[in-house]
C-alpha cells in the first residue's frame, strides 16, 4: 500500500481536499480504520 512506503514525518499532498466532500471522507475514514490522527494543513484546496 502506497501509505505504507512513506517515510516517518513523510508529507501526502491531498489535491481538492476543500472541493470534493468524498475525499474528506475517504481521508477521515482512512485515519479511522488505521487508528491514526494525521494533522491537516489546508492550502485553498489542498490539504498537506
């Protein structure tokens, strides 16, 4: 799996994070089932 490979403190940039509410979801459901809280850093659409 692609997260996975990142490396520790690693950055995913996340295009039309604040566009697209399914992407929120996916990205919030993904932290729950991997019993994780990433922090969000929002840039207009995009989140880091």
């Amino acid at each position: 799996m692609f997260y996975d490979s990142i490396l520790p403190n690693g950055i995913i940039l996340m295009d039309n994070y604040g566009y697209w509410e399914s992407r929120q979801k996916a990205l919030h459901e993904f932290e729950y089932l991997r019993g994780e809280q990433f922090n969000h850093y929002r840039i207009v659409y995009t989140v880091v």
